[in-house]
C-alpha cells in the first residue's frame, strides 16, 4: 500500500489557485488590453490594406424591355444574354487578383440539395451507375433506355454558367481558371477517368453543360461548384487575374448572364478582390479584438482608480451575505 | 486434548438457572402448527420422502448466464437518454437522418457495451463468492450411521449434518444433540447480529443421547414448524419421535451463518435451506442504488427532451412554411431544389406529411442537447474517484492491511450530501471488547487509565488554539492514534494502579475487603476458562465481554480462576498471609443468572472453610437498595465514584456480597428447588421471588468500571460530523443501559441532555404479557408506545421556548416495532427529528432497515448507515450509503454495502473531504456537460435559421458523434476527476465552519458543503 504512494495518487499534487486581488485583476485586464489592441490595429489595418471591387450586375444586366419579366428573359434561350458593364478601380490592385461570382439567396446549403450527389460516382468509373442518392437527376431516358447522369444529382445539374471577360485598356485581361479547386478534391475526389456524360441531356436543364471530353477532375467549376457552401450568400472562385490593375483603370466587363437567379430571388456579384496575411476583406475581427482590448483597459482603469480611492481590507468576513444580514434566512 | 474433552464434559445447564429454563409447552402458539403459516414438514433422515422444499444453494448475483444479455440490455435502455438514443439509432437507418447511420450508432454500442462489461465484471465477482460458499463442506448423513462430507449446495431439507468446532451452520439447523450430555452448544451469531459474545443453544432431552455417529442409523423423526420467514428470534414448530411430540423453540434452532464454538461438535436436522434460512430471508435483494445527483440530473434531462422536442417542432413549423413557398402555383422558386418532383420528405404539394417527417429528423439533430456520454462519463469519472478513495492512505487501516474500499462507485459524491448517519454500535462505534479499568473499592477509586472520552473532554477545554491544530495537521494525530494502538496490553484488562498491583495491595488500609472484591470478580460469573497445557495460560470463554474482563482482571491482580467442574470453581489466589500463590476451591451451590430485569448477578459458594457467602454484583440502579444497614460503610464514596465514572462513559457494576448461615441457605435452597421444578407457567416469577428473598442485607464492597472500548478516534468523529450539522442514529442490538452508556462515551448523549425514553417496561403490559392474550398485549402495547410519543412531543414543544436544552430518544425494540406502524411512524418521526440524538436499542435487523427506511423516505434527505455485522445488511442496503466496516469477521456487511472503510473515524475523512471534493466534482462536470452540449445543440438549430430550416447539420458527421463522446469529454472527466476547490487539510475546519454558520440561522452559505454553482443551476429547473 505504501509502495504506490505517490503525491499523485494522494490528491496532494501541487496546486496553484489564483485569488483575484485588486492587483491581480487591474494586472490581467491591463495585460489583455496591451496584447489585444495592437492585434486588432493590425488585423484591420490589414482588412483595410485589401482593396475589393463588388459589382451587382443581375438587375443591370436584365434589357429595360424586360424589366418586369426577368424570369422570361433568362429562361428564353434566344435573347441575347451578353452584358458589358464598366468598373472603376480605385486604388491599385496587386496581382493575384481573385475573380468571384457571389450568390445570395442561394440555399447550397438545403438538406435536400446537400445530399443529392454521389461521391462515389464522381471519384470511381466503376461507379457510375451509383446513382440512388440523386433522384431527381440520376437517370435519364435515351432511346428508352435508362442511362445515368455523370455527374448526378441536384449540385451538378444547377451548376452555375454565368462567365465573365474583362478588357483593360481594350485589352483582354487573362483570367486563369486553373489551379481554382483545391487540390485535394481535383486528385482524389473527382476521378480523372471519369467523364461526364448523360449531362444535361434531356428534360429540364439546369446550369451549365459540361465538355464530355475532359474528365471531372479537370473540370475546376465543377469542382469549386461541387463544394457546397454553408450559408446563403457566398463567393466561389472564378479564376485569377495575375495582372495587376492600376489605380482609377476603368475596366470592362463582359458577363454572359446565363443563370436563372430571378426566380428565386436571388442576387448575383462580379468580386475582384485582392488578399493579405488576413485574407479578404474582414474587418469583424479587428474591430472585435480593439473592443475587447478597449474593454479590459477601461475595466483596468476603473478597478486601478476605485483601488486607489477606496480601497476594502481583503478577505473582510462582515461582507458575507449571512452577516450582512444576520437573523435572516438567505 | 482428549483429557481436556473429558474434563470439559460437565452438564453446563446446570449454572444456568434462566436462561435455558424457559422451555415451551404444547399449547399457545404451538397450537397454530399445521396451520396457515405454520405448515411446514420436515422428515428427518428419510432418504426417500421427496420433499419440494428449495436446495442450500445461494445465489446473490444479479444476472446469470443467460439472463445476462436481455436483463442488462433492458437495464441499459431504461434509461430515457439511452432509450433515446436506441430509438434515435433506429431512425438513423432511414432517409430521414440528417447524418450517415453508423455515426449515431457507434457512439451507442461504444457507451452501452462500456457499461455492460462494466455490471458484467461486477456480476462475476459475486458469482464468485456465491460458488466458494456453495462448496464449502460438511458432513452430512449418508446412512447406515456414516457421515461423509458433501458441498453445502447438495444438503437437503431433513438432512443430518455433523457440524464441528468453529464452523458455519450450513442452514437452519434443529440442534439434536452436541459433544456435551446435555446437548448444549455455544454458537458465535457474530455474522447475524454482529456480536461476539457465545450464545447458548440446547437441544432437547430426548435427542441428547444421539452422541455418536453410528445412533442414526435409526434416527426418524418428524419436524413440523413455521413456514420460512425473516424473524431470526422466534420459531415454532414440534418434534415428533418416537410416538411424541416434544415443542420446539428458537433455543433448538441453530441459524445458517452463526458458529460453532466451544463445542466439539453438533449433530443437527436441516429445516430450512438455501434461500429458505432466516438470515437468507432476512437479506433484501441488493436495490441499485442511485445518487440524488443523478435523480435531479434526470429531471434536467428529461427538461431538456422538452427542450428538443419545442425546438424540433418549431424548426418543422419553419420548414413547413419554407417548403409550401417553393412552388407558386406550379411554378418553381428553388428551382435547383426541384420542388416539382421531390420525395415526400420535402415536397411542397404534402406539406404537412413533410414537416412531421422533418419533426423527427429534426429530433435526431438536435439530439445534440442530450449527452450521450453524460452517464457513460459519470460512471468512469466516479469509478476514478474511487481509485482515489481505495488508494487514500489516511483511511488505510496499516495494522489490518485494509485500505477503504469503494465497492459501488455509484455514489461518491452522495457521501457530501449525507443528513442523517444511521450506525450500527457493537463492532462500529465499539471494537466489541470491554477493558476493565477503573475500580472503587471501600470508597476508595483505583485506576489511572483515561478513557477516550477523557481524552475528548480534554480536548474540548483545552485552548482554541490547539484544537486548531488538531484540525490542522492531521499527520500528527494519527501518529498519537496509531502509538496508542501499538501499545501491548492484555486484552480486557486496562487497569494501572500501583497501590493494587503486583500483590501491593496486602499494603492498603481495607486489604480484606479488597480480597473479597477481587474473589467477587473471580467466581461471580458463568464463565468457561480453558488452559493451555503447553504454557499454562488460561483464557476464558465467557457470556459476555464485560464478563470476560472481569475474570481477566481478577486473574491479572492475582485471583486466577482456572478450572470450573460442575459443582466447584477453583481459584489460584495470592495469599497476603503466605505470599505465596494457593489454590483455593469454591464448591459453587447456586449461581442466579443475570438478565435484564434482575439487573444482578449472584453465586452462592462455599468455600473450603465451609463458609456459605453469596457474592453479587449488579447496576446500581438495583443494588444500593439490597445493601444491609451494616453494609452501607461506604455507599457515599462509592456513589460519587459510580457517577465519576459513568461521566467518563464507563460501564458500572457495584459488588457486594452476603454471608449465610447454614439453615438460611437450606431454607432458601429448598425453595429454590422446588421453583426450579415447578412446572407452572410463572416458573420463572417463582425463581425470581425466592432470588430476590435472597439478595438482601448485602454488604457492600465496591464498584468496578469497564469500558466498552470505543474504536479509535469515535468521539472525536462524531463530534466533528456532529458539527458539520450531520445527525447521527444509533440502531443496536444491545441493551438499553449499554446503548445508553454507550452513547454518553460517544458524546451522542451528554450530562445535561433530557432523555426520553419510550419503553415497554411498563408493569401492566408485562402482566398482559404473562397473560398471554396476544390482541390485548399488541393493543395495550400500541397505546403506550403512542401515548408516550406524544407526550415525548409535547415536552419537546414545551421546551423548545424556554430553554436551549437538547433532547435525546432512546426506544426499544419493542416499542420501535410499533412505532414502526404506518399509523405512528410519522409521528414518531416527527419526534426523532427534532431530538439531538437518537439511539434504538434491542432492534432487529428488520428493524433496522425499517427505521433507515423510514428516515430515507420521511426527511428525503440523505441516509448513511454504517455497520460491521451481518445484521446491519438490511439497514446498509436500504440506506442511501451503506458503509460497512471491514472488522476482523463477518464479511456480509462489507459485501452488501457500497464503500467499506476499517475504521469509524475515517468516516470523517470520507464524508467531508472525499465527499465534498466529490459531489464538488460531480455537480461542475454535470453542469459543464450540459453547458457544452447546449451550446453546441444550440449552434446546430441557429445555423438551421441559413439553410432554411432544411435539417442539414453545420458539422459534419463524425464531428458531430464524436464531439459528444470524445472530443469534448476529456476536459471534463479530468474536471470531474482532479477538481479541488479546496485543499484536504482545510476541508475539516472549512465545514464546520459552515455548517456553524448555517445553524447560526443564515441558511445555505455559498462555496460550502453544497455547491452553489449546482444548487443556482438545479433550482431554475427543479
């Protein structure tokens, strides 16, 4: 018994309990202040640093003839769906810069649209008939014969088909599509022997059609597309322009707008943004570590002058809730 | 040995004029046999008879083989988190489930295996134990006069067993015959009442000669008895041989469990079997037991359940809104969602059907409010914690090699939260071994030892300050503790004066009273000495401890009593004149037992002189007024000295004696005689009348002090609990003095408390008792028990006003059995809670668990019982926390109770550090379960407002099962484990002081002995 005695086993290891004295506590809020302030100055001023152009262009792009009936114009596939819109730059963007479209009252996160994909599927030739989680668009009917989509299921058939040309100084700016996706996904989620097929063949068409003749793992939209976002209003990556952009350029945007955001309610974005030690643009998390280092100094300073104006002996028992009020229950 | 078996051969029923007098007759009760109730056959030594009555064997676990796996399982999903879960896990197999199945079925196999390896391991334990007592042996009867040993688990009703020396009876045993003529035998009931004095059994006369194997050969005879029932102290039943019927009583029946002692051996028919014997039908199956914490922690569950169920609703309302909106008259909103051709979970043209089916997937989700690891974690973090309390080396008993041991690790921190102590006495307040230590002889007080209770008074008066550091340093007081135990002593003698000792006495001014005091002591008793040939030592076997003490300390001041035949005791006395050791023979005449109505005590020997004297000793209640007028020499000293010692909690007897001339004791002889062979039913009056005619005109010699050896550190213990706010009970088997007695040495009761006692003493109800009119006894009994209950009450209200004066309960068995009644019980409940103290003596096992019962359901508050014997098992088991001592014998306690500990005072450290840091733990692990839980449950239902209430979870899978059961759980268990609010050393004086502010009328003081953090959080939902 003896044997296995140990400080450990006893309970009796050492132990540091941190009783909160005025010092102690003006100490940790100065401290907080001192380490939060500066993190936060930095972090926005990083977020400012970002220079991010936002376009909104689904109700511009819509011809005044068909102001009042958006939703015909996009589904007829006969107007002329070419829009070019001008921007203007205002300070310098730095090569990369990353081209987004931005959805919003797009639900990529419904239950319903979630599931409807096979992973399997996309990863695996062999696989291909591994369709049951993307009814509606799993099979499709051709010459009576049901053949199933590749890829299936909600996600891929409403891929988005908007696409965007920009001119700079009536020059064609490059927008490299490659290297979009993460490459985790293009090497082991999507398979480079798996080719699209069946896709959008018939019925009811959705977004984009796919090249039959690239295998998934090359088709980057898709990729980006397939990895749905969590909330409504989301940016997914369209390319990078490796060019930079001078300050007050006017640029020229060429957007075919193809997608069907009308009927849902839905806005569409053209993002140019470039991107620091922080990212995009964020400033909540600067702003957030100023408030609460701002916070902790004033505590600091407001406990450091009631310690000084009227300080109480530590530990004084008449403070007690039973003798501050004795005879009384509670 | 053999001469010494022959010596030994006397007909003890001889010195017992009581005791074994009280044989039955074949009326009053034994009328009912053959009745209901009473409709037991036994045929004894009939191989052939069938008889459907149940087999030795025991079983004490809770499953078996095969019941294991169903009856666990079902364990495991009664609880509702569980059973959620299981119903969640079924769902999760359909479309309906937000996640993949296996995630929400893994995390349930991982925790319901768990805990069934869990009860599987604790199960197999007691199969254990079960098997080694249904294989123990004995020799059992196979016919023709051979005796051959069999397992306990194949003795059947009407078996003749031979059970030898310091053996277990193998079951409910009809004492036939023993190794003595008379077919007496002594049994140990250590295991059934916990006491350790020898009880005597005697057969019935007709049986007594079957001494020998080959008698029966022949042997039949019919039992016809009670049916099997928990009453160990009664039984009835009728013995038919040889064409007779002979009554049977309790004194023929041997009880499974008890031992054989001081008997070569027994010869005995079985009655009743396995699960059959008393002790067995006395044990109540093992209650699962659960904390309070865990109760309360149901309660906040199934507030949660609400809680999911009100969220899961409101978010299918939603989603039930959401989908009718994505299809606008045939046209499609979302059209990427295909609102036209969905599936009945989602689709807009069935709404209703939709959201019911959402209803359920949103259960799964936010399933996540209910802690699937809550009871799985709970259970190891408590199992770790009783890692701690096994491995604590302040309640390791080092002398024994016995460490505490928490058996069910359900309830560690039910041990912080404990109201009411329920103790046992002989064997937990008291090491069952009486020590002689002080004595008054001619008004003169020998004996400096000091008893524990000195020692505590000590303490009290001594400064603030060092009793502080008592507190404080724990280290050093157990050295004291530890030092006064290795002193080597003589067991029952603890007496140092030097004016006695060592033959000074002779010196003293009142020698020859002195030596008759001490020849007193040597011959007034009925004890048993037994010689060890190799070193000349004598032991004795005595009734009772205090006894035993006394022939020791007589033997230890110089009057060694050493042999004992049937009609003489033989003493080696110092003799003053000589110097030397002489052996002086006392031809012993008459010996007047004790018992509890004499109160006394005497002999009447003649000694080698041809002097008569009776010696007598007996309470003083009873004594002072026998003294002659010429006997009264020294009453005064004597009394203050009595009353000295009984402060000092100390057994008092007073010793007096008579000297009778040869035709008093003829006279007084024939009327003895003729008593004793009387065979009215008031035989026992008629001894009682003529005793008493003789026990007068006493002259009185002294008194002696015993101290019922309280273990080490009790008053101490009790104290500091008592201070902590916690009250203590008393349930004993003992008698009312000794339990009183008891208590003053304990500091439960004290000088100045006001007593009440509720008894049946009264002379009416004995009168009704001699009667015999069961209706009119029960009647009468009930009336007093209930007047005098009353009458305790208004006294209490009385005084409650006036004076601060502390009240303390005693009761007896008797009365406690209808006190008991559901019509009193309240009542009685009433009255016991508003005393300091209460103590019930002469209470049986049942009696026991009852009155725990009672206290447990009456106050709702929490009940600890400790106790050491077999008789304590009903009460352990039916408390809140059974702690059963692990004492030199008797393993029943310990294996029915929840934590075992060696000794009484490390209570103290279990309660207020192990108990505090525990329900301390407990209580913050609980609460940071459901903080993290909720929060995160939370998140999920938040995130529902972004993705339109679609059910889609904002973690993934596995994430999601296993932040529950692993990720977050490991913070929390090390919480729950190694949490200290407080360091040990402080927690001693942190309480008291708590518990003092809180009598002090300021109710619950935050950061005390409950945890406010749990009671602020507890009482939002409770």
């Amino acid at each position: 018994m003896n044997s296995n005695y140990s400080r450990f086993t006893q309970q009796e290891l050492p132990a540091w309990q941190p009783i909160l004295t005025p010092r102690w506590v003006i100490t940790i809020f100065t401290l907080i202040a001192l380490v939060f302030i500066p993190v936060g100055l930095a972090a926005f001023s990083a977020s400012q640093r970002v220079v991010e152009v936002e376009y909104e262009y689904d109700t511009e792009c819509i011809p005044d003839s068909y102001k009042d009936n958006a939703t015909a114009y996009i589904k007829d596939d006969n107007t002329n769906k070419t829009c070019t819109q001008k921007l203007s730059i205002k300070s310098k963007m730095q090569a990369p810069i990353f081209v987004y479209y931005q959805l919003d009252n797009f639900y990529q996160n419904h239950r319903r649209y979630v599931k409807s994909r096979s992973d399997e599927q996309l990863r695996t030739k062999d696989k291909e008939n591994d369709v049951s989680s993307c009814s509606p668009e799993d099979y499709v009917t051709i010459n009576n014969k049901s053949e199933p989509i590749v890829p299936c299921g909600l996600i891929a058939w409403s891929l988005f088909n908007d696409t965007y040309k920009i001119q700079n100084k009536d020059k064609e700016v490059v927008i490299n599509k490659t290297n979009i996706a993460w490459a985790s996904d293009r090497t082991t989620k999507f398979g480079s022997d798996v080719y699209p097929k069946n896709f959008q063949a018939s019925g009811l068409i959705g977004g984009a059609k796919l090249d039959p003749t690239k295998p998934l793992s090359e088709q980057e939209d898709l990729i980006v597309w397939m990895r749905t976002a969590a909330l409504p209003k989301f940016r997914k990556l369209y390319g990078k322009i490796e060019t930079d952009l001078e300050a007050n350029d006017e640029i020229v945007v060429v957007i075919e707008n193809n997608y069907n955001t009308y009927e849902f309610g839905g806005k569409k974005s053209l993002v140019l943004s470039t991107a620091t030690w922080i990212g995009g643009r964020n400033n909540f998390l600067g702003i957030a570590y100023v408030v609460i280092g701002s916070m902790s100094l004033l505590l600091a300073l407001g406990f450091l002058l009631l310690y000084i104006l009227k300080p109480r002996p530590l530990g004084d028992p008449t403070y007690l809730s039973w003798n501050k009020n004795p005879g009384g229950l509670r | 040995m053999r001469g010494r078996r022959r010596m030994r051969k006397i007909r003890l029923s001889k010195i017992y004029s009581f005791a074994l007098c009280g044989k039955g007759t074949l009326e009053g009760e034994h009328s009912q046999i053959g009745g209901q109730g009473f409709s037991r056959v036994v045929f004894c030594n009939e191989e052939g008879v069938m008889q459907n009555y149940s087999d030795n064997s025991v079983r004490s676990t809770k499953y078996t083989a095969v019941s294991f796996l169903p009856k666990s399982l079902f364990e495991q999903f009664r609880r509702v988190a569980n059973f959620y879960f299981l119903v969640i896990g079924v769902l999760a197999m359909t479309k309906l489930a937000p996640y993949t199945a296996v995630s929400a079925i893994v995390p349930l196999c991982v925790i319901v295996g768990a805990t069934m390896i869990k009860e599987g391991i604790e199960d197999w334990r007691r199969k254990t134990q079960d098997i080694e007592v249904n294989n123990r042996k004995v020799k059992v009867h196979k016919g023709d006069g051979v005796f051959e040993y069999t397992e306990w688990k194949n003795l059947r009703v009407g078996n003749i067993v031979k059970v030898e020396k310091d053996n277990f009876f193998p079951a409910d045993l009809l004492l036939l015959s023993s190794s003595y003529e008379d077919a007496v035998c002594y049994v140990e009931t250590m295991n059934l009442d916990g006491e350790t004095n020898l009880k005597l059994k005697q057969g019935l006369d007709v049986t007594s000669s079957l001494q020998d194997d080959s008698n029966f050969r022949d042997f039949k005879a019919v039992v016809k008895c009670e049916d099997p029932n928990a009453n160990l102290y009664s039984f009835i039943g009728s013995l038919e041989f040889e064409e007779q019927k002979y009554p049977l009583s309790p004194q023929q029946l041997l009880l499974r469990d008890s031992k054989l002692r001081n008997t070569d051996y027994v010869f005995g028919a079985i009655i009743f079997t396995g699960h059959d014997t008393k002790v067995i039908q006395n044990s109540t199956d093992p209650p699962s037991k659960r904390s309070k914490i865990e109760r309360k922690m149901d309660r906040i569950i199934y507030f949660l359940f609400c809680l999911l169920f009100l969220i899961a609703f409101v978010g299918s309302i939603l989603f039930g809104i959401a989908t009718k909106d994505e299809l606008d008259n045939g046209v499609m909103k979302r059209w990427y969602l295909r609102p036209d051709d969905s599936t009945i979970f989602f689709d807009p043209k069935r709404v209703a059907s939709a959201a019911i089916f959402h209803f359920l997937t949103a259960l799964m989700l936010y399933g996540f409010f209910i802690p699937i690891s809550l009871y799985f974690s709970i259970e190891l973090v408590k199992v770790l914690q009783s890692i701690f309390i096994n491995q604590d080396v302040h309640m390791y008993y080092e002398e024994a090699d016995k460490p505490a041991h928490a058996r069910t690790s359900n309830l560690n921190e039910e041990l912080g939260q404990v109201d009411t102590i329920l103790s046992d006495k002989t064997g937990t307040l008291t090491c069952n071994s009486m020590e002689f230590i002080k004595c008054s002889i001619a008004g003169v007080a020998y004996g400096q030892g000091v008893t524990e209770v000195e020692q505590a008074m000590d303490r009290k008066i001594g400064s603030p300050l060092t009793h502080e550091q008592v507190y404080g340093t724990e280290s050093e007081s157990d050295e004291n503790r530890k030092s006064s135990d290795r002193k080597t002593r003589i067991k029952g003698f603890n007496f140092t004066d030097e004016r006695i000792m060592n033959g000074n006495w002779v010196n003293e001014p009142h020698a020859d009273v002195i030596q008759k005091f001490f020849r007193v002591l040597a011959i007034c008793h009925t004890a048993i000495p037994e010689v060890d040939e190799d070193t000349g030592n004598v032991s004795y076997e005595a009734e009772s401890p205090d006894e035993a003490a006394f022939v020791i300390s007589a033997k230890e001041i110089g009057f060694e009593f050493f042999k004992r035949t049937q009609t003489s005791l033989s003493v080696n006395e110092w003799d003053p004149v000589s110097g030397n050791k002489v052996e002086r023979m006392y031809q012993l005449l008459n010996v007047l037992e004790f018992n509890s109505s004499r109160k006394r005590m005497s002999v009447i020997v003649k000694d080698e002189e041809g002097r008569i004297s009776l010696l007598c000793k007996g309470a003083d209640s009873v004594m002072f007024e026998r003294l002659a007028l010429n006997g009264r020499e020294f009453e005064d000293k004597t009394l203050e000295h009595v009353q000295q010692y009984a402060d000092a909690g100390l057994r008092t007897l007073i010793l007096a004696y008579r000297e009778l001339d040869e035709n008093e004791y003829k006279e007084f002889n024939n009327a003895f005689y003729e008593a004793k062979n009387s065979v009215t039913a008031d035989q026992e009056t008629l001894i009682e009348e003529v005793s008493n005619k003789i026990e007068r005109n006493l002259i009185l010699l002294g008194a002696t002090a015993v101290e019922d050896k309280l273990q080490n550190g009790v008053p101490d213990c009790i104290e500091k609990l008592a201070r902590a706010g916690i009250k203590i009970w008393v349930l004993t088997g003992d008698k009312m003095e000794t339990a009183i007695n008891i208590g003053f040495s304990c500091c439960l009761l004290r000088q100045g408390m006001r007593q009440i006692i509720i008894h049946l003493d009264a002379p009416e109800i004995q009168a009704l008792e001699k009667g015999g009119d069961k209706m009119a006894i029960s009647k009468a009994s009930r009336e007093s028990v209930l007047r005098q209950i009353s009458e305790a009450a208004l006294q209490l209200t009385a005084s409650r006003g006036a004076s601060q004066q502390a009240f303390a309960l005693i009761i007896d068995g008797k009365s406690l059995a209808y006190a008991l009644d559901d019509s009193m019980k309240n009542l009685f409940l009433e009255l016991a809670i508003r005393c300091a103290s209460v103590i019930c003596c002469r209470s049986s096992p049942k009696q026991k668990a009852l009155v725990t019962k009672l206290v447990k359901s009456g106050t709702r508050k929490t009940t600890l019982a400790i106790g050491d014997g077999a008789n304590d098992v009903g009460m352990l088991q039916e408390a809140d926390i059974g702690i059963g001592i692990s004492g030199f014998e008797g393993m029943q306690a310990v294996m029915s109770s929840d934590i075992a500990i060696a000794q009484f005072w490390y209570l103290e450290r279990l309660l207020l550090v192990h108990g505090h840091w525990c329900y301390r733990r407990m209580s913050s692990m609980i609460c940071y379960f459901f903080y993290k839980n909720i929060t995160f449950g939370f998140t999920l239902f938040l995130y529902e407002v972004y993705a339109s209430f679609s059910g889609e979870p904002a973690y993934n899978d596995w994430f999601l099962s296993l932040y529950s059961i692993l990720f977050s759980s490991l913070p929390v268990i090390a919480l729950g484990v190694f949490d200290q609010d407080v360091s040990a050393s402080f927690l001693n004086y942190t309480n008291k002081e708590c518990k003092m502010s809180s009598s002090a009328g300021a109710g619950s003081s935050a950061g005390c002995s409950t945890d406010s953090l749990v009671r602020q959080w507890f009482s939002s939902f409770a």
